[in-house]
C-alpha cells in the first residue's frame, strides 16, 4: 500500500507495519482527563478497582505489597496518587477517594453493591459512591462498561472504565489526545454509516475460506472515541477508537482461537453461534463450548462488530488491541450497553450474562488471516480490511483526503 507524503507521521507505512515505533507524549493524566471529561471544574471523583477479596486487600491499602496485582497497583501510581499531587487542584477538581469492589470474573457482569474504602468501611455502590460522585474512575480486571453506563444514567455520573491497565496501555492507548482520537473515529463513522451488511473472509492456514455474513440493515454507526464532556450521563471506555454495529442478523462461519489455544469453526444461524468443530487442539475444549451454548443459547448471539481506529502497539490487552486499526472484533452476548436488545435478564444464570469480545488481530489469531472486510450499501462495495490492514478506502477516509 502506498501512503501519501501528507499522511499523519502515524499513518506511514513503517508504523502501520511497525506500530510499536510511533512516538507517543508521556502519560499525562491531567491531559487525559481534561481532554475526555471537559468540564472537570466543580467535580468530585473517585477511582474504583477491584480485588477477589476486597475488605483484605484495600484496607491501609494493603495490595501495594503484592505483586500480582499489577492493575490496581497502576491505577493507585498513576491515577490516585497524581490527584493528589496537583491534578485535582489543576483541574478544579475534589474528592479523589479509592474504593474496591468485589472481582466481577467475567466482562460487562453487573457489580454486586458492597464496596470497601482504604479504612476498611464497608459502603455501598449506589448509596455512597453513584449518588455522590460526578465522575468515577473504574480500572479492574474486568470490563465494567455496561453495568457503569446503566449505573450512570440512573444516577446521573460520567465516568471511565480502563479494565487490564498495563505499562504499554499508559505510555501508548492513555498518552495519546483523544480529541484527535475521537476525529479519527468520526471519520471512519462517517464512512461505514448506514452500510446494509457485511462480509468477512478469513484464510485459515490450509488457504480454505470461511465467510460470515452479518445484516446491519442499514443502521447509523456508532463510535468508541473517548470524549466524555459537558454533563450527560455517560461512560467513556478507554483506550478508546473504535466504529461498531449491533448486528441484526448473522450466518456463516468464523474461526475461534479459544484461550488454551485450541482452534474452532463456529457455525451461526439467525445471529446465534449454534456449535463450534474442532480444527486443532483439544476436543474437550470445543465440547465446553458446545454444552454452554446448549445449555444457555442467549451466550452465542452476537452483539457487536467492530473495527479499530487507532494506530498503537500491541499490548496484549483486548481492550487496546480491539482498537488497533487493520483489525476488526465480533462480541457475543450482553449489548444493551451499545444500544443493542441483549439485556442479562434473558440468560438463563447471571455468570452468563457477559460480553465477550472476539478479536481478530495477527498477535491474537495467527493460525488464520482476516483476508478481506466488505462493506456493502444499496448502491457500491467497500473493501475496509485487507490482510489485516486498513484497505485504500478507510486509509483515504482517516487522511481526511
């Protein structure tokens, strides 16, 4: 692909093919938050993470003296203590507390109420944190998007969730300007909008292609872009730089990379994932599967498809890497936090009721490449990805050309 002179430095062809060599500005959290929430004057915030055992680990702040708890360790260095040394003051802001709830282990699952300050208080989540805080600050393990965007409207918060925060997240996806971010995403919103379907090849390593289709029936396009300003309810999920539907209708094939590395082709039917085959790896793996979506169906429906916007490293972390441009994601499960009508009162247990995403990436799923991405209107086809790269189309879109 060549890249035009005039393309941002980001957009170059050795950093498309070499993310990691893009020069990022130092994490600044003052910028971050000035940036995303515009305005802060006035407001109280509070962070909130996350433990197995949150009454042990918070008190007198007890998890600074253990090592595996990497992600709430970052959120008490670089977000709690910077607060206090001068952002809250530079940014009109008070409050600045710490609290921790109990480890959700599973994506977007509501939060159970009981919440513990550095005292050892126990408090409660609707009672003493949602009702008292203007902008609250989740960093977890898990992703706590769509309980948090439910939470906020009913309560009247803005906030952010930033679940897996590692050091290549806060030196890259958190260092970056989101106003420039969420141009970006505006842009390639723009160019998806209101598509009727979509089609995706993927090239599995014996050159076999699957295909899955997915009905958009042209609906408007929605962005992940990291701007959370004024005073409306809402949650910023960062890092942030993503488009993505609510698809209506889905059928096909699709490879699935499962944890333990075991690979599958998982068939879907009217939008549900109906059964996974074994390519390679462990059959008991793909039996697992099969007896979840028999047991409870809701967890194969597909919720979302996405596509990154961003140029960034690879940090190992979903949540940055699904905005990695050149690749694209489909999610099961929970969606009602993406407008979608997949609530967690249809699953059969609340363990279920998850938003699981499946990302597409050449870190991620090197056993098969994602060959093209068709994006199809009335009138024309759009070729989006190509090889796991941004087609000439979405390069030209970003460019502003």
């Amino acid at each position: 692909m060549s890249i035009a002179a005039n393309f941002p430095d980001y957009l170059t062809e050795e950093i498309l093919l070499n993310p990691e060599k893009r020069k990022f500005p130092n994490f600044d959290l003052s910028r971050l938050l000035d940036t995303v929430f515009s305005p802060t004057q006035g407001c109280k915030v509070c962070i909130l993470i996350d433990f197995e055992d949150p009454a042990r680990w918070m008190k007198d702040f007890a998890f600074l003296e253990n090592e595996q708890f990497e992600v709430q360790q970052n959120a008490h260095q670089h977000f709690y203590q910077n607060l206090h040394r001068g952002v809250m003051e530079e940014l009109g802001m008070n409050g600045g507390e710490m609290y921790a709830y109990q480890c959700t282990h599973g994506s977007n699952l509501d939060l159970k109420d009981e919440v513990w300050d550095a005292e050892g208080n126990q408090l409660s989540l609707d009672h003493d944190i949602y009702s008292n805080y203007d902008i609250v600050l989740c960093i977890s393990t898990f992703s706590a998007t769509a309980p948090l965007t439910a939470k906020c409207k009913e309560f009247n918060f803005r906030g952010a969730t930033m679940h897996g925060m590692n050091d290549v997240i806060l030196s890259s996806g958190l260092a970056v300007d989101y106003q420039e971010v969420s141009d970006d995403a505006e842009k390639m919103r723009a160019a998806l909008t209101n598509a009727k379907e979509v089609e995706i090849d993927f090239e599995l390593e014996d050159g076999s292609i699957l295909t899955a289709w997915l009905g958009l029936n042209g609906q408007d396009a929605q962005k992940s872009h990291g701007l959370c300003r004024g005073t409306t309810p809402d949650i910023a999920n960062l890092p942030a730089g993503e488009v993505y539907f609510v698809p209506q209708d889905a059928r096909g094939k699709f490879p699935m990379k499962y944890e333990d590395g075991t690979l599958g082709v998982l068939d879907v039917e009217n939008r549900d994932v109906v059964r996974s085959t074994l390519i390679e790896g462990n059959q008991a793996t793909i039996d697992a599967h099969n007896a979840r979506l028999a047991d409870d169906p809701m967890t194969g429906t597909l919720g979302e498809l996405g596509f990154g916007t961003q140029v960034l490293p690879v940090s190992y972390q979903d949540i940055q890497d699904e905005k990695v441009l050149g690749t694209c994601h489909l999610a099961t499960g929970r969606d009602d936090h993406l407008g979608g009508d997949i609530v967690p009162e249809m699953f059969k247990v609340h363990e279920n009721s998850t938003h699981d995403d499946i990302l597409f990436a050449p870190h991620k799923t090197p056993n098969f490449n994602v060959k093209e991405v068709r994006m199809i209107w009335d009138d024309r086809t759009e070729v989006v990805i190509e090889n796991f790269r941004p087609s000439a189309y979405v390069m030209k879109v970003i460019a502003g050309n």
